[in-house]
C-alpha cells in the first residue's frame, strides 16, 4: 500500500462526503476493478464481495458473457423509447415470462420501480375484475418489509427510519405480522386486492416465515380471490437454490417483481411479470418509463438469465449454498445469536451492533453489511468457488469468535 494510493483513497471519500447526498453509510472502500467474486480497491488490495451489490451480481462481476453483448448491443442502439419498437424487447419478454411460468412482461428500470408497477396492476385488477369500489383497493402488506424507497412504498414500511420526514403517505394498505397466516386470512376484506409479500425479508435480517406459509398463503389468496404477489428482487434468479424462493413451497404467485440479478449487474432492468387477466388492463398512455425495456437493457437481460442457465448457477447456489450453511454453523461464540439462510443466502444475527466485525471482516477481505443493526448478511455471487466461499467462513470465524464492544 503505497502513500499515494492512501491518499487516493481518503480524496475520494472526502470528495463524495462532500459533493454527494449522505444517504448511505458505505465501508470506507473505493472499488477500482471486479471480476468474478473479487473486487479490488484504488490501493491495489483484492477483497471478497460477499453481498453482490444486494443480490444485483449473481453472476459476478463483469460476466465475460454478458459484457459481450453489452458492448455488441450498445455500438448498436441503446435507446428508442417506448414510442418505438426494438428487436430486443419482445425477445426478452418471452424469455422472462417463460421462466416466470406466467404471460405478460412490463420492463421497468429499478426494484421500486417494479413495485410500483405492481401496485397499479394489482388495484387496476381490483376495480376492473374484482368489482371494489372505485377508491377503496386493500393491498395487504407484512410487518418488517421492504419493497424500495419511494414515498408510496416507505408509507406501508413499519420502520420509522424509513418515513420520518417524507409523509403524508399513500393510503391503501394495511399491514399484518410476517408470516402470521391468521392475521392474514383475518386482514382480508372484499376491498383486498393484493397480498404484498417477499417470501424472505433480505433487508429485515434474512428473515424467513414459517415452513408451509407461502403455501397456505397462497391457498387463502386463490379462496378469498386476492391477488398473491411476490417481491423476488433479491431473492429470485438463483439466490436461494432455485429459480425463486416461491418454488421451494411450490408456490405460482400471480404476480412476480423482479430487478437486481436481471441484467447482471450491468444496466438497471426490473419487470413486474404476471397473468394476462391482470397485465392486460394496462392501455397506452396508463403507465411508461422512457427507459424502461429499452435494447440495451433487454438485450443485457436476455444475456444475464442465459448465464444462469448455461453455467447452472440456480444448481450452484443450492450446493454451495449447503457448504456455507454447515460451515457457518460450526463456528463457536458467544456473540452469535442465530444463523438464517438458504442457497447463497444467510444472515448471522449477533447479540450486539453487527457493523464492527463488518468493519473487522474489510480488513480481513471480506466485504459484506449489517442489515437491522445486528445482522450480517452474507450473499456472495454465485460463481464463487468452493474454496474461496470456505475462506470467507474462516474469517468470519476468527472475526466473531474474537468479540468486539462497540462504542
């Protein structure tokens, strides 16, 4: 580590301290290159990228595959607007339904983005198709979620961190504790649209609902015609050993929100992909985004899902992801207080503040974050080996069984 690439380093983070919005609150790193599971910072260390920019890199960083068409597609056309067609976007809308088992594909840009998609399918559904009076759409959401950050979907979050300072907020929802099936079949009314749900709460601690609930969920839904709707944008696409966490329950939602692992980590893409019956009320004019579905987006999607499949990452995550589990649950300390996952997804909750052994683990290589104050989560792309994947454990464990006291 030389002095000049030191201070590189403290001149990027005070030029971003200075110029950009503080709303985030980063691991002092500044990433140069990535390839695979790896990153490298402006001092030249190498570091293991165990959160996968929130499940968007799945198929790691700078996938050869998908930088190919990226380039191809972009010295092409990267942009028509939906005012016109490409040869991109009907392409990828087949690939996307077929995979989601369902019909109609509405490409947007970001995961809020897709929500919110949704939430206009689902009420649209709700007047036209289910007869609630105009106004009175329900959307059933769970305690502890998170579905993005726009002022509608902060005003249905339960946590205060998240609302304080951006009300008033959209009425319409009403919220119910996760993975409670009696609070869910008693929160239904004839107003309920939608049931809102993601089948594992990433950013509330890889938290995850009882064995049988998405199925019996789904079941109340079908009964009760309310539309079953799963937030998949951090879980879908490989992340948990299956193409969605709904298929471990077998479970069709009728709605699937999808972004993130998408487009590779390459370009924003997200889609809000689901039945006809529902898709279908969309008309020209009632809903857009200049960006959204756009060739370059499509094209880098197409490639993205073909990389998934082509080097069986869904099947990769499932095995691996067995590895990290057991190895994870072998370590001994005190500070543990319980280790959730599933695939290449697992949340270790700590007795105390978990930023600390995140800041101790940088230091030793390994990149992850705290989520919910005293969580790490751990999910690293999908193309990590073996090896490295045990690596990271090893450091996790010299980490957690030499405790720290936070201040």
């Amino acid at each position: 580590m030389t002095t000049s690439s030191q201070t590189r380093t403290a001149e990027l983070l005070a030029i971003e301290d200075t110029w950009g919005a503080h709303n985030y609150h980063p691991l002092p790193i500044v990433v140069a290159h990535a390839q695979g599971a790896w990153v490298t910072d402006v001092e030249g260390r190498r570091y293991l990228d165990c959160l996968s920019a929130y499940s968007a890199l799945n198929q790691g960083h700078v996938h050869p595959a998908i930088l190919k068409v990226f380039i191809e597609q972009a010295s092409r056309v990267t942009l028509t607007s939906r005012a016109f067609r490409n040869d991109q976007l009907p392409l990828f809308c087949q690939d996307l339904a077929a995979i989601c088992r369902l019909d109609v594909v509405l490409p947007m840009n970001s995961g809020a983005e897709a929500v919110e998609t949704a939430i206009k399918a689902a009420r649209q559904w709700g007047y036209a198709r289910k007869g609630i009076p105009d106004g009175a759409a329900e959307i059933i959401v769970c305690g502890g979620n998170f579905h993005g950050r726009t002022t509608t979907i902060i005003g249905f979050s339960s946590d205060e961190d998240y609302k304080r300072g951006f009300g008033p907020f959209t009425p319409g929802f009403v919220s119910v504790p996760y993975g409670d099936l009696a609070a869910l079949e008693a929160a239904i009314t004839p107003n309920t649209c939608a049931f809102l749900f993601e089948p594992i709460q990433c950013e509330g601690g890889i938290l995850m609902p009882p064995a049988g609930f998405l199925r019996a969920a789904a079941d109340v839904c079908r009964d009760r015609r309310v539309l079953l709707v799963a937030d998949e944008i951090q879980t879908g696409l490989g992340r948990t050993g299956a193409w969605f966490a709904c298929d471990h329950e077998d479970v069709q939602p009728d709605l699937y929100i999808l972004g993130k692992a998408l487009s590779g980590g390459f370009y924003p893409v997200s889609a809000c992909v689901g039945r006809r019956e529902v898709m279908e009320l969309f008309t020209p004019g009632s809903h857009g985004s200049t960006f959204g579905g756009n060739p370059l987006g499509a094209a880098v999607a197409r490639a993205a899902l073909q990389v998934l499949r082509d080097e069986q990452l869904i099947e990769r995550s499932a095995k691996l992801g067995q590895v990290l589990l057991d190895a994870l649950r072998t370590i001994e300390s005190p500070v543990i207080q319980a280790i959730r996952g599933i695939g290449l997804l697992a949340g270790i909750e700590l007795r105390e503040p978990a930023r600390a052994y995140c800041e101790r683990l940088l230091e030793r290589g390994v990149l992850c974050k705290e989520t919910h104050e005293r969580v790490i989560r751990l999910a690293p792309p999908l193309v990590i080996e073996e090896t490295d994947l045990l690596w990271m454990v090893d450091q996790v464990r010299e980490v957690l069984t030499a405790p720290v006291r936070n201040a």
